[in-house]
C-alpha cells in the first residue's frame, strides 16, 4: 500500500489520489538495454570488489536465483544492481550515522546481467540488521536491496530480499507495507545447501518474478479484444 | 484478464541509501564503468529538464533518485529510446537531466518523457510524464489524458525557463499534486 501510517515516510510521500491506469505503448513495452554493458570481473563479488587488502568481514554468501517474467519465461540479460549493509548493519553511506563500525574491504556495491536462462548470481556477506528510526528505534531485518531492468520499462522493479528464518521480517513495518502474507513470502531468500560452497560460502537462493504486459485495468473486456 | 504462472515480485522502498548501488560517484566512491548518468547522448536539440520533488509539506525530496525513459528525436524506442538517472542534490533536492527534446513516439500525439520516482517513503516507483508546453493543446486531446480535469492534466507539463531549458517539479500530495500513473 503507499500509504502506510506503520511507516513513517510514507504519510507525506505516498500520492493520495489513485493511479491513473493507461494502456502501455511502444515506449513502456521497450527499454534502455543496460545488460549489454561491460561490467568489472568483481562487480558481482562483494566480498572482494572493494577490498583493501583482505576479504570483506561476516558471513560469506552466495545470492543467485534466475529472473523470470510471469509467463514462467526467463528474462536473459537483465541487468540486476544491489546495495547492502555491511556484517555489523551499517551502511558505507556518507547519511547512515548507526554508531556499528564500518568494514574498510567492504563498500555494499554490486552489480551483474543474468545469463541466457535469466540466471544471476552474487558472492558477498549476509548483512546485519539495524535500528532506524520509526515508531522510536524500529530495526530492519537483514536485507539487500535490488534494482531490475527487465526488457521494457514497464518490467522496471526495485525491491528488497530478506533471509529465511529472520524473526525481524514479520516485525518490520516496511516489509509490512505488503499487505499480503503470501507475496511477503516471495520476498524471502531460501537457504540452498546444495548450492553452498563447501567449507567456503553458504547459498540463498532467490527468483525474481517482473510483470508482464499489464491488462488487469482492462479485465471487463472479452479476452483479445 | 492475462493471469500469469508466476506472481510477480513485489517492490520495496529504494530506501535512503540508494545511492551505493545505482550511484556510487555520489557518495564519493568510484562510479561503476557504464553506470546511467544524468546525461543522455544522441543526436538532436539538446535540452535541460529539471526540478524538484516535493513531499506533502513542501519539503524537498533529498534521497530521491529519478529516471527518465524516452523516444528519440526521431521518435524511436527500443534500441533508439533515451535513458538517463539522476540523484536529487543532497542539499538542495535539485535533479537535472540533459538529454534531447524526444519526437513523438505515439501517431500524432504529443511528445513526452517518461519519468521515474524513486525514494524512502514510496513502496512502488511512481511513474509520471513530462510534456512541454509548446504542445499545450495536443496534451489536452492526448487519449491518454483527456479523463483528466484540466488541473490535473497542467501537472504534467513542464515550465519553460528558457530556450531548451524546463523546470518539472513532482508534488507528492497537495492541491497540485501530480498525476501518477498505472501502466
């Protein structure tokens, strides 16, 4: 929901009037092609992309998943961008003021394009849950943030995952602007052992559905009319 | 009614730190080789859209980050549409893009930007679009925007300041409060 008195800053940055439902064009239908561009060797590895010297600190992940749309097709070449907290929670951020040290090999930056079955994969440290400020001191739960660009713009998703088993999850009132329990659940990571590096990483897997050509504004209309 | 397999993913907030992961030349890091800027590169009459984001005190939206999508000057998209993103200023909320004045990409309807909102406080990006004033009359006959009343329709249109040069602020809520949409 927008509005979401739970949560604070949406009670002066959620519109107030409903969405004005358009039928998609060409433009919406296209998008920027950002997966063709070249991308660092680490830009995916954030345990060693901003590494000074050492690995980064905490507990070594795997994240990988496939993005799909809801056709169950894979969506190739999508480019996936994500930014974390550090181990301790804190955010190598010039505003994040959490009093949790910094990790001097870790920036919280990373980035890669899913292959040609939509696949995608990051290696970096499961981050820390923090405090913030809601309803006095309210904490998130561990989290990573992800922006997904699909094939059209119309497909663009920002979002945020979250780990199996974290008590904070049914806490949070971000997460709890989902009015839904069921599309909550598709935002948490699944542990994979099977996946796991042994005696290196652990793996949390996690598919990313983006919508397709939206027509649900139009559903009194006769199917292909 | 399309009813998909899969459910899509829902959104979350981009939250305020946005910046590490989609620009990190604006927190004082390295920027990532090929990362979208402000600027979008093509041929055809340069212009400078920019504004700012108002939340429903008035208060500038400082952590925003914004995304502009559009046609070319020729009016293609695909392969040819324009893309570009800025971070609002730290201090001042202030975004800017510099990109071309986009063609038609609709049959004989007027031409506009597509425009992403992005920030702590918005569960899901609000999308709006940018029209320009020459084309005032054609914005009101647009299709797509005809159901809106006259008010609501002049929030989607950009002030001139100068030649080439528009001024687009987003209000969040308010009297003025613009026209998002559901696409």
């Amino acid at each position: 929901m927008p509005l979401s008195p739970g949560y604070k800053s949406t009670v002066l940055r959620a519109p107030l009037r409903p969405l004005h439902a358009v039928e998609q064009s060409a433009l919406e239908r296209s998008g920027p092609a950002l997966g063709n561009t070249a991308l660092g060797p680490l830009d995916h590895d954030l345990i060693r992309n901003a590494a000074q010297g050492g690995d980064a600190l905490g507990e070594r992940i795997y994240v990988f998943g496939q993005v799909l749309d809801e056709n169950a097709r894979p969506v190739p070449n999508a480019l996936i961008e994500i930014w974390q907290a550090n181990a301790a929670g804190r955010y190598a951020h010039v505003k994040d003021g959490y009093l949790a040290p910094l990790d001097p090999n870790f920036s919280g930056c990373g980035r890669c394009v899913s292959d040609g079955e939509g696949r995608y994969l990051f290696r970096t440290i499961k981050p820390g849950p923090y405090p913030w400020p809601n309803n006095g001191s309210d904490w998130r739960p561990a989290h990573i943030h992800l922006s997904i660009f699909g094939e059209a713009f119309a497909q663009r998703l920002v979002t945020q995952l979250y780990f199996e088993g974290d008590p904070l999850i049914p806490l949070c009132p971000i997460v709890n602007t989902i009015p839904d329990p069921a599309a909550i659940d598709r935002l948490v990571a699944r542990l994979d052992m099977r996946n796991q590096e042994p005696f290196d990483c652990l793996a949390y897997r996690f598919d990313i559905v983006l919508r397709g050509r939206r027509q649900t504004h139009f559903e009194t209309r006769p199917e292909g009319a | 009614m399309m009813i998909g397999k899969l459910q899509e993913t829902p959104s979350q907030t981009a939250g305020p730190y946005v910046h590490i992961g989609t620009a990190p030349q604006s927190i004082g890091r390295p920027p990532l080789t090929g990362q979208p800027g402000p600027r979008a590169e093509a041929e055809g009459e340069r212009i400078i859209i920019e504004g700012t984001v108002f939340d429903g005190a008035g208060a500038p939206l400082r952590d925003a980050m914004l995304e502009i999508w559009q046609a070319d000057s020729a009016g293609r998209v695909g392969a040819e549409g324009l893309f570009a993103r800025c971070l609002a200023d730290f201090d001042t909320g202030r975004y800017r893009f510099e990109t071309v004045r986009p063609g038609p990409h609709r049959e004989g309807q007027p031409a506009h930007v597509a425009l992403l909102i992005f920030a702590r406080g918005i569960n899901l990006h609000l999308h709006t679009r940018i029209h320009f004033p020459e084309e005032r009359e054609r914005v009101a006959a647009d299709p797509d925007l005809r159901r809106l009343e006259p008010e609501a329709r002049e929030t989607l249109i950009a002030t001139q300041e100068a030649a080439g040069h528009y001024r687009f602020d987003v209000h969040l809520q308010g009297a003025n409060e613009t026209v998002f949409f559901d696409i």
